[in-house]
C-alpha cells in the first residue's frame, strides 16, 4: 500500500499515483521503498510584501525562484539506511519533506511504500501546553493507531525517553535533549516502515545518541528503512549503506557512504583552497582525489619489515607505508601523511610528519619525495585501506588520495573493537576463610 505523510511525525494518508496502473506498481513496491523521481523544487523570494500580493494580480511583479532542488533521483530498498550529506544549503531538509509530504515538489514525484514516520525539527507536531504523555497520545492517534494500541506501547516509549517525572509536564518545560528524547522514542515505536530523521541525533547527549544508534541498527536488521541527513560523518559511515551527496539542489554523488563522505571532506578541502574542480587519478587508483597540485603522490606500497611488498599482516608483524610524491613546486617544509580506515570506512589511525616532529625542509620543483611510515600492526582482523596525503604545514592539502591501497589482518583470535592490543591477564582463586564460612548463613 502507498503512503504518503502529510506532516512530520503527525501521520500519513494513502494514495496510488493516477498515471500508474495497479499492477506495475505492486511490482515497484515489492522491491523499493522509496522512489524519488526526477524531482525539483522551487521557491518564490519576494522582495517585500507588496511585491507578494502584486504577483497574484493580472501583469503582477515578476517573482524570483529559487530552486532548491533539481532533478534529484533517488531509490532506496527495504532494509536500507541511507544518508543525505552535503553543505548547508544544499537541499537535504527540503527533500526529507517531500518524502514525508510536508512540501509538495514542482516537478517529478516520491513514491513511497508503507508507514511513513518524520522526525524533521526540534518540537514539530507537539503541543507545547500539552504534557509528554498528552502529545505522545496526540501522535499515536494522528498517526492513525488505536488508543488501545499506544497504551501498549508506551511503557516501551517511557522507557527510551527516560525523562522520568518530566512526562506529566508540559512539554514548554522541556530542555531540547529532553524534547528530542520524547519526540525520537514516539517516532519509533509506532512500527514505521520508513523513518525520517533530519539531524535528531545533534542535540542528544552521547548515550542518548548510542542508544538511537543501536536502534537504527535494530530497524535495519528488521528490514525497515531509515532516511537520514547528518553531518556527523562518522555516523554516516557507520549506519549508512549508501548515501548522498548534493551540491546546490543537485545529486553530485550516489554511492557507497565511505566514498560520498570523501568526495564531500574533498569538496570541503577544495572549497577552502579554492580550486574549484577535481583532478584526475592519474598515476594512483584512488576513490577520490584532491588537492592544488603542488606535489603529487605517484606511488603508495605496502611492505613488510624487509621491503617486500604484503597485503596480509597478523598482529604484531611490522607494517611499512611507503609513499613517494614528486614535487612540481617548490615548497617549504611539506608535511605528508597517512590515514588508515576499516571496511565500513571508520578512521582507525592517522599520522602525519608534522605530527611525528619530522621537518623535512626546503623541497625543490622537480625532486621526489620519498617516505616510509613504520608502525606495529596493532589491528584486529579486518580489512583496511589507506589513505596518503601531501600538505601544507597549515594543513592544506596539494594531493589527497583517498583509499589508494589496502591491507587485512588475519589474526586468528576473535578480538572486539578495531585494536588488538597485547594484554597480559592475571588471576587468583581464594578460598574463604574459616571464619568467614562460619559467619555465612545456612
């Protein structure tokens, strides 16, 4: 069944696209459960409020659009979670609200299947002279659920929320984190096959924020889909399968969420050196690449302690990172570093000269630089990529390659987290005294 929300967590209204017939749109439905075709939308800026009630009369003033979104196609699966990233400004909030049908879009359409649940701002759809429990009520029954069903549920709400006595408040007294708290744990108990979430998570503390983390997981694992915008790039990378990187109303990446964030951390870097465009890859396989050009990276080699060339290391072995850039500027004291990643695109370790106390010194135009990061393969098994840069020692960079080579760690013992660190355990089993056996109850 197609729903559409038509507010940000108040509820939903079914509907069938008229253009398409009963049958195909079952099969769509079977396999996505968002579809975002072709859709742009524009906004109308008036200068002033005459000029707005003059556009509305035969040979009114003419209106300036802004297009806040073009074009953008998206498809997401069921069981999906899938991130919008991208710089203020670019579109994200405004097409969140479309897909819960909060704004209308110009051109194009969302097609949406099943129960669509919208955690959009701070406080949208709660009373604020109503009481937590007063506007979790309100929300379950706008959102179409039987009373009787809501009062089964909300212990679990209570539950999440912990805000103790606050519940029984009205909601004008809450802090932010406590409204979000409420607002999030009505959104997710009220079984949505589709949550929205547009940047919840940046005012909840941090073990608010790890609880939500583990419940997106939860949702992802029950086959729900979860559509979020974040500009916590670590998160993205950790929750989200894939993600979306727009630039001014438009898609400029889709793809793996560990390459969006990089192609945005190098639109970022870009942005501030003002170079404005990408350079080729040439000379290294990279998943993305940026930088002025000072200097650029022609070779990156993974050895082992003797200088053979690995991509299998055990804990403890000796790992060597070679990089080799060729300089086509003269530059005072380069600073090149290394940043190693797991699989989901996590940083795990990072360095870099500067950081080490390495001065390098004067490099001329023409000359090639050669260095060599030893370190002991502290990982746990995993696979890793590496990234290398040249910069600046103000941090700038003249040639950022991003995950140009990678490695794995095979260690045979089964380790949590990312670092296999060497413990040493002891321990000691004493028998109680006689007199304490006596003491002990019978």
């Amino acid at each position: 069944m197609v729903c559409f929300a038509v507010g940000r967590n108040t509820g939903f209204r079914y509907s069938r696209p008229s253009s398409l017939s009963a049958a195909p749109w079952r099969g769509i439905l079977s396999i996505r459960v968002i579809a975002v075709q072709n859709v742009s939308k524009s906004f109308a800026l008036f200068r002033n409020p005459a000029q707005r009630v003059r556009q509305l009369l035969p040979g009114g003033a003419r209106v300036h659009e802004f297009w806040a979104l073009r074009g953008v196609s998206l498809r997401v699966e069921s069981g999906e979670v899938v991130a919008l990233i991208g710089p203020n400004g670019s579109g994200k909030s405004t097409l969140l609200q479309i897909v819960c049908g909060v704004l209308q879009p110009t051109t194009g359409r969302v097609l949406c299947a099943g129960r669509v649940t919208g955690l959009l701002e701070l406080g949208a759809g709660f009373n604020p002279d109503f009481t937590g429990r007063e506007n979790v009520y309100m929300s379950g029954e706008v959102m179409g659920l039987p009373r009787r069903l809501i009062e089964t549920r909300f212990p679990d709400i209570t539950e999440f929320a912990e805000i103790g006595e606050f519940m029984d408040r009205p909601v004008r007294e809450y802090s932010s984190g406590m409204y979000l708290r409420l607002a999030f744990s009505t959104a997710i108990h009220v079984d949505p096959d589709i949550l929205v979430v547009d940047e919840a998570l940046a005012v909840g503390d941090a073990v608010f924020s790890a609880r939500c983390v583990r419940k997106f997981e939860q949702f992802r694992i029950a086959g729900k889909t979860v559509l979020l915008v974040s500009h916590d790039l670590g998160l993205v990378k950790r929750l989200a399968s894939r993600a979306v990187f727009l630039v001014d109303g438009q898609v400029r990446f889709l793809g793996a969420a560990s390459d969006a964030v990089n192609r945005y951390v190098g639109f970022v870097l870009e942005k501030q050196h003002d170079t404005g465009e990408e350079r080729s890859n040439a000379g290294t396989s990279a998943s993305f690449r940026h930088g002025d050009g000072a200097s650029r990276i022609m070779d990156v080699a993974i050895t082992d302690r003797f200088g053979r060339k690995c991509s299998a290391f055990e804990a403890g072995d000796r790992l060597c990172v070679r990089v080799q850039a060729e300089m086509r500027k003269d530059v005072d004291d380069p600073v090149v570093g290394l940043l190693i990643r797991n699989r989901i695109g996590m940083d795990v370790f990072g360095t870099n000269t500067r950081v080490e106390g390495i001065e390098i010194g004067a490099v001329a135009a023409g000359d090639v630089l050669e260095v060599c990061f030893e370190l002991d393969c502290a990982f746990a098994r995993n696979e890793y990529t590496v990234t290398v840069a040249t910069q600046y020692r103000d941090g700038m960079s003249q040639d950022w390659v991003d995950d140009v080579a990678s490695f794995r760690v095979v260690n045979a013992a089964e380790i949590a987290g990312v670092v296999h660190t060497p413990t040493v355990i002891q321990y000691s089993i004493r028998q109680p005294s006689a007199a304490a056996k006596e003491a002990q109850p019978e």
